[in-house]
C-alpha cells in the first residue's frame, strides 16, 4: 500500500487492513474515501452520458440516437451528476475527511451515522442507476409533472425512490455537521476562528436539514399520484402540476447552494493559503454562507417564471433573486481583495481557485440576468440557462472540488501529486471548459432549445466547438485520475505542514492518526494567522 | 449530572471516543434529535402545504368530505394520544429520578395507550373502505357532481396521506418503546444516564403534536353546516 | 447544564389544559364563526402545541440554542407555505388566463 515507504508510523490507513475494515469503519477519514470512490464512479458515469449527447450534437440532423435515447440521455445525465456527484461531492468527501480535523475533533458526533449515510447514497444511487437503465427514464432531472405521474412510464417512479433514500444521506450528513460544529470544537476554537471551509460547511448542513425533507416527502406525494392517480398534481383531477415545481424548487434552488458553497469553502481556504494572508474581511465572508443558506430559499420561484405562477410571486421572486447576489458578490470581492499585495504561489490548487472564481462570477452574473424576469422569458429553456448552470456547477464546484483534491492530497495519502502534470491538467480543464460551454451562450441567445437534439444547420458550428472543447474536457479530467493513482506509489512523501497552512488538519502528521490528533488540540490564534506557521518548510510553489 | 467529568473518558463504558465528557455527549444527542424534529417539520410541512393548497381551492367540498368523518372517534383518540404523552412525560420524569421500576411502568402505559390509538385508526380507516372513501378506481362520494369527486378525493387522499405518515410515525414510536422498555428491564437506565429514555420521550411528544394539528384540520372543518 | 425535574403536578395540570382544550375545539367547531372558525381551531392547536413543547418536551428550560432550532424550523414552515400560496392567491389578479 501506500505506507511502503513510509516509516512505520500508525494511521488511519495501515491502522487495519481488509475489505470489511473499510465496509464497517467508522472513522470520518475512511468514510470521506469511501465517498470519494462512489462519487468518483457516478461522475464519470454521468460523463459518459454526457459524452453520448455531445456527440449525437455534433451534428443537426438527429443520427447517432434516436430523439428517446436522447431524453434518457440527458436525463440520466443530470440525475447522476446532480444527485449522485455534485450534491455529495465535496461535503461528504472533503467535508467529511477535514471538518472535523480542522475544528480539532477526534470524529463526528455520530460516527455510525455517517457510515449509514454513505450506505443510503450508494443504495439509493444504483436504485436509480438501475431504475434510469432498465426502464429508460426521459422526464429529465427535474420529473416535472403531469408528464412524470401520467405519461411517462412508472420506472421514473423507482428513479425518484432512489433519489428519496440518497436524500437521507444527504440529511444525516448534514445534522452530523451541524452537531459536530456545535459539540465538538476543541478548546479556544470559538465560532470566529473557525476555517472558513467550517463555516461554509456548516451552512451547507442548514440548507441540507431544512430543505431536502420537502423534496422528500414531493417525492411520496408523486409516488401516491403515479400509483394511486389520486390528482394532487394532475389538472384534470383538480389538482396543480405547479404546486409539484414549487415544492420541487423549495429543495432544488437551495441544493443548487448545497452545491456551491462548500465549494466556496475550499476556495476561501487556497486563496488565504497561497497568498499567505489571512482572508479579507474574514467575518463578511463568514456570515455570507449563512446570508447566502437562508436568502437561498427565498427564491425558489425564479425557476417558474414560464408557468401559471402569479405575475406578482414572480416580480418577488425576481426582486428576491437579485439579495442572493448580493453575499455571493461580496465573496468574490473579498477573495481578490486577499490577494492584493499577497506572496502568491501558482501551484495547482491556486490555479483552481482562479479558475473557479473567474468562471463562478461569469456564471453568478448571468444568473442574475436570467432572474431578471423579461429576460428570462426570452432565454429560459434555451442553452443560455444551460451554460449559466454549468459554468457555476462545473467551473466553479468542479474546479473547487480538484483545487480541494489536490490541496489536501498530501494529508490524505502522505504523499505529493506531480505538480508539472496537475498545472497542465488544470490548464487543460479550463481551456477546455470555457471552448465547452462559452458557445452555449450565444447557442442560448440565438433561440437554441435545450433538451433538443435536431437542430437548424446554423447553429451546428457553436455546437461542434462545444463538442471539441468537451473533448478537451474529458482528457483534463482523466489526467488527474491517473496521476493521483500513479502518485499512491511513486509521489514524493509529504510533510505533514507541505503548504505552511495554518489550518489544524496540517498539525497533526499525512496521513493522519486514526482520532486525528495524539493531543487535542488548543487554539489560541485566528484562522488564518502566518505568524504561527513562519519558519515550516514550504515544499512547493 | 455527571460529577466525573474530567475523567468520564476512562471511566464510563458508555461514552464514546470522539466526546471527551458525557455532558458533551448528551449535548451532542440532544441537539442531533432536535434537528432530526426540525426535518420531521419540514417532511409534513409539505404535506401541510398541499393540505393549504387544496382547502383554499374547494373550502366547500373539502367542509363536506370531513363532516363524514366521525369527530367524536377522533376526538377520543385525540384524548387517547395526549395520556400517552402524559404517560411518557411522567416515564421521563421517572427516569430522570431513577426510579427504575416507575419507568418500565410509565413506558409500557404509553405502548399500551399507542396501541389503542393505531388500533382507532385501524377501525376508522377499515370503515373508509367499506364507504368506498378510499381514493382509487372505488372511490365515490354520495351525492356529488363528478368533478366535485374528484375534489372530495382530494380531500381523502390528503386524509390517508397524512394519517398514513402519522401512524407510520406512531408504529416507529412504538417500536422504539419496546426497544426502551427491554433496556429498562435489563437496568441500563438510571439519573446519571437516561438519555435515550429522553430522545424518545421528544420524538413520542413530536408525533402527538402532528396530531394535535392533524385533527382539527381534517375532522373539525366547519363542522356547523352538517351539526 | 442543569437538569430540572418539574412536578408530577405540574405535568398533570398541563395535561388536563390539554384535554380541556381538545374538548373546547371539538365544540368550538360547531359553532357557525364563519371564516374564523379554522383561525380559532388553528390558534387552539398552537396553544397545544406550545404546551406540549414547553412542558412536555422541556423546552421551557432548555439552550437558547435548542429554542432557536425550533423557531427556525417553524419559520422555515412559515416560508414554504406562505410563499407559494403567495403564488396560489394573486394568480388571476392581472386577467390573463392562465397568469
Ligand atoms: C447568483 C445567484 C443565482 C441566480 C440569481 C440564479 C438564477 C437562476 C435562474 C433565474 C434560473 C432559471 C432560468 C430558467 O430556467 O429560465 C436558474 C437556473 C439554474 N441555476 Fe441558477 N442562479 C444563481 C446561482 C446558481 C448556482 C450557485 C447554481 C448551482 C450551483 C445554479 C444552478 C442552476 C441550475 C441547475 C439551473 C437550471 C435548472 C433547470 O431548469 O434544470 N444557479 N438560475
Ligand atoms: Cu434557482
């Protein structure tokens, strides 16, 4: 394994061998790899599917699948990525391994339910997996009804039982989170020295307890309709298929936050790190995640703005958008203004970070376009939204999400990653990235529709310069893959402290002691303070 | 109050590594169960949200499907509900005393008075079937237009989904008593630790208070029109 | 933290307030109010439900932190229903079908 030459120190790793000493562990470290792994396997599948709709796009006429494979393209596509891989990626991986190491606990609160939280998400993602395969599922991620609970077919049922019971994990990690924060800080760790990736974790777990019983329970409700045909969302029952978009959106815009600000974390985290100054305006930054968790559900309404929705609720919901903004905006001031006069290092992790800022403000800004309500009616259901989504969704989680990787790779395995392959990779990435979904833009403003796969002929440039920055795409997100395994053997062995970061996961030794730390911890600085790191070496950058 | 604390980590067998005194760990329980609470809110919260929905969309049809109900049923079953609380507060309380014995008792007088109250439900849901009230291919209501059926079904969807949660709610209480009552015998509890004993007790006195709002909305809408 | 132990009387008395008003809203029900008859029935409810909370479920003396997971729950409640029957209720309000 990876300890081969390491000298014999015990950690979490070597600390017991064997499959069932992974499938029954209860250490937050094992369950964050575990996540990784399935995480990992759903986004490449979800690629996969993806790959199959950038090609069939590559030409107008619709002759690689048939316009039914095409939906269940897309829609497996979207469930995988977004249920499966973006919603658990960084929380239940990054999150799970770091929160509570920076915070100086030993585990969890409750270690066990964390183990059956990743025991849900792997149940309830190959339910859907299979439901989505075996009985072609075509109402796209959404399930919007009536067509979910009286036109298409029942497997769409299944699919959405499947997302039910990952729901759960996402609830539990989330309370797990939240108590942990509450309970466990060691001694002198006070609510404003938290990391920043604390606190925007902790926010995360608000929005995952507070909004995901609520797509739980629309997820019964069109179980009863599709079974039972009982109206609640068929019109010609009496009931309101947009009643199922409101309470569908109460989760999903929030979820697009329980994306996204972990992500925001992990990037708080490099920009401090690698420009060696503590985060500016660290408290703004700090109570922007919770600005951005409760103003994220006070505008689930802008994703109905084409339905029967009140002309008044949707003047709110667009006014309401715009206050969103305003927390996400702040942080991306502040991390620029972090940077301003800063000792900045460029290795791979920093890149990330660049990247996700400059590709998260393109995709927040068009949000704010497409919540302007006149502008939405012209765009809505066109590649415009889709670029907007992926842009914040892939260039900024994504981008994160490898920043994180890369960052904390040294901590977890002991060993360094190949700086001059991971620089390209992520050079790789973006390029390849913005020559993706940049032409979906203007694709979007020209009237392209999304979910479509026969095109007029002048959109087919835009569209192949999407498929060949794709391409692109997919061999910057292979490369890490590879190199990281390559790096479990051959990598240099990491220092514990290899970035000279201040954070309390760099205090204890790569990989680290099964409770973390052989004493616990006692804080007496704030988080981000150099002077206490002055004199570590700094192997990189 | 653990007067240990300081050294509880070697001595208490039923503290776990990652807490370092058990007051820590019970904090720790307590708050996870009340977030636990706070998703079970937001889980009927939709429910109540569709029941909102489709009251203020056909208030009449709505007022004339409950008045079937039979108020006086759920009323007592209602009361039934409450002496479980009651019951339960009172095996808290005991345990928080350690009066061993008091437990088992007041534990095993809220199962039985849960089991009277699904054992209700059981009887009510039994007699929707036999009016045809259950929605579904059979469902009719007497004397209504069709589409007004329709909405009468509405009515008796919500009735079954609700109740159906509830009960599904109360069968988990029920089991989580026996596995209470069993720990008790075996003396697991005591005044320095009750803390599962308490969890229930919040989880048991969460479901009574669903009910407390389940009845008067579906059994007890402008009950005047029908007398 | 201090544990507080209440009275069995205390408990008795919170019972019988609740049994009292089950009674009363039963009753209460049968009475033409017009459209506040679910308001009573609703406030009677909340009246129960504070009951049982503060008395039965402790929070009378519990953490601020604990009662401030309850109101945030509750308000959470509060926004999924009032902003979409903010929706349900100005719909038609401009006289475009459908709008
Ligand atoms: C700056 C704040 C944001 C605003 C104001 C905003 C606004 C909007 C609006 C108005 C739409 C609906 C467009 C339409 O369907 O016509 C939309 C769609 C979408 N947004 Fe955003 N957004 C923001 C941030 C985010 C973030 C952070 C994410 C994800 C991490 C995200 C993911 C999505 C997704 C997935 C959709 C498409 C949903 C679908 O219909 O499939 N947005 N956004
Ligand atoms: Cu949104």
């Amino acid at each position: 394994m990876i300890t081969a030459a390491v000298p014999e120190r015990e950690n979490y790793l070597n600390n017991a061998y064997g499959i069932k000493s992974w499938l029954l562990t209860r250490d937050h470290k094992r369950i964050g790899l575990l996540y990784l792994f399935t995480v990992t396997l759903f986004f490449f599948l979800g690629g996969a599917f993806a790959t199959m709709i950038r090609i069939e796009l590559l030409t107008p006429q619709g002759n690689f699948v048939s316009s039914e494979t095409y939906n269940k393209l897309f829609t497996m596509h979207g469930v995988a990525m977004i249920f499966f891989f973006l919603i658990p990626a960084i929380p239940a991986t990054l999150g799970n391994f770091f929160l509570p190491m920076m915070i100086g606990a030993r585990d969890l609160a409750f270690p066990r339910i964390n183990l059956l939280s990743w025991y849900l998400l792997v149940i309830g993602g190959l339910f859907s997996l299979f439901a989505m395969l075996a009985g072609g599922v075509d109402t796209g991620w959404t399930f919007y009804t009536p067509y979910s609970t009286t036109y298409s077919n029942s497997w769409v049922i299944a699919t959405a039982l499947g997302i039910f019971i990952s729901g759960f994990s996402s609830i539990l990690t989330g309370l797990n989170f939240i108590v942990t924060v509450h309970r466990m800080r060691a001694p002198g760790m006070t609510w404003m020295r938290m990391p920043l990736f604390v606190w925007s974790h902790y926010a995360t777990a608000l929005i995952q307890v507070l909004g995901t019983p609520v797509v739980a329970v629309t997820i019964i409700l069109l179980f009863c309709e599709r079974v039972f045909h009982i109206g609640i969302f068929d019109p010609t029952l009496g009931g309101d298929p947009v009643l199922f978009q409101h309470m569908f959106w109460f989760y999903s815009h929030p979820a697009v936050y329980i994306m996204i600000l972990p992500a925001m974390g992990i990037v708080s985290e490099l920009v401090s790190v690698f420009s060696r100054k503590p985060v500016f305006g660290y408290q703004f930054v700090a109570y922007a995640s919770m600005a951005i968790a409760v103003l994220g559900f006070l505008v689930w309404g802008h994703h109905l703005f084409v339905s029967t929705q009140s002309v008044y609720a949707a003047l709110v919901f667009s006014f309401l958008s715009y206050f969103v903004a305003i927390p996400s905006a702040i942080k991306v001031f502040n991390w620029t203004a972090t940077l301003y006069k800063g000792s900045i290092s460029f290795a791979t992790p920093m890149l990330y970070a660049f990247g996700f800022i400059g590709l998260f403000t393109i995709g927040g800004l068009t949000g704010l376009f497409v919540a302007a309500l006149g502008f939405d009616v012209h765009v809505t259901d066109t590649y415009f939204v889709v670029a907007h989504f992926h842009y914040i969704m892939v260039g900024g989680t994504i981008m994160a999400y490898l920043g994180g990787l890369h960052y904390w790779w040294p901590k977890i395995t002991g060993r360094m990653y190949p700086e001059g392959w991971a620089k390209l990779s992520a050079l790789i990435i973006f390029l390849g990235f913005n020559l993706t979904f940049f032409p979906q833009f203007i694709l979007g403003y020209l009237g392209m529709p999304r979910r479509y796969h026969v095109y007029p002929d002048e959109f087919q440039v835009l569209h192949v310069l999407s498929t060949a920055g794709a391409s692109v795409l997919a061999v910057g997100y292979l490369m890490p893959m590879i190199y990281f395994i390559w790096s479990l053997r051959y990598g240099k062995v990491a220092s514990a402290n290899p970035w000279g970061a201040t954070g309390l996961e760099w205090q204890t030794p790569s990989p680290p002691p099964v409770h973390n730390f052989d004493v616990t911890p006692i804080v007496t600085h704030d988080a981000y303070d150099y002077s206490t790191v002055i004199g570590q070496e700094v192997e990189v950058g | 109050m653990p007067a240990n604390d300081a050294h509880a980590h070697a001595e208490s067998p039923a503290l776990r590594v990652q807490f370092d005194t058990e007051a820590q760990q019970k904090d720790a329980s307590t708050l996870g169960m009340w977030l636990f609470l706070i998703t079970e809110v937001m889980f009927f919260g939709g429910m109540f949200l569709v029941y909102t929905v489709y009251r203020n969309a056909y208030p009449g049809i709505f007022a004339i499907a409950s008045s079937s109900l039979d108020v006086y049923i759920g009323a007592a079953n209602t009361v039934v509900l409450l002496c479980s609380s009651f019951t339960m507060v009172l095996a808290v309380r005991a345990a928080q005393l350690g009066q061993r014995k008091a437990i088992i008792l007041f534990l095993i007088l809220t199962l039985i008075l849960g089991g009277i109250f699904l054992g209700v439900k059981a009887y009510e849901w039994n007699e929707k079937f036999q009016e045809h009230h259950v929605p579904g291919s059979s469902f009719h209501f007497e004397g209504m237009q069709p589409d007004e059926q329709a909405h009468a079904q509405l009515f008796f969807s919500l009735y079954f989904a609700m109740t159906g949660l509830h009960a599904l709610h109360m069968v988990i209480g029920v089991g989580m008593l026996l596995f209470l009552i069993r720990q008790a015998q075996k003396g697991r509890y005591s005044a320095e630790y009750m803390t599962p004993v308490d969890l229930g007790g919040l989880y048991w006195h969460f479901v009574d208070i669903i009910w407390i709002f389940l009845f008067p909305l579906l059994y007890l809408i402008d009950r005047h029109l029908k007398g | 933290m201090s544990e507080h132990i209440d009275s069995v009387k205390t408990y008795a008395l919170v019972f019988a307030a609740l049994i009292a008003a089950t009674v009363g809203t039963t009753a209460v029900a049968f009475v033409d109010l017009g459209p506040f008859s679910v308001v009573v029935a609703l406030l009677i409810a909340v009246c129960k439900m504070l009951l049982v909370a503060l008395f039965f479920m402790h929070v009378r003396h519990s953490t601020r932190l604990t009662r401030l997971v309850v109101l945030g729950g509750l308000l959470w409640l509060l926004i999924l229903i009032a902003l979409t029957m903010g929706d349900i209720l100005t719909r038609n309000w401009v006289g475009v079908p459908g709008r």
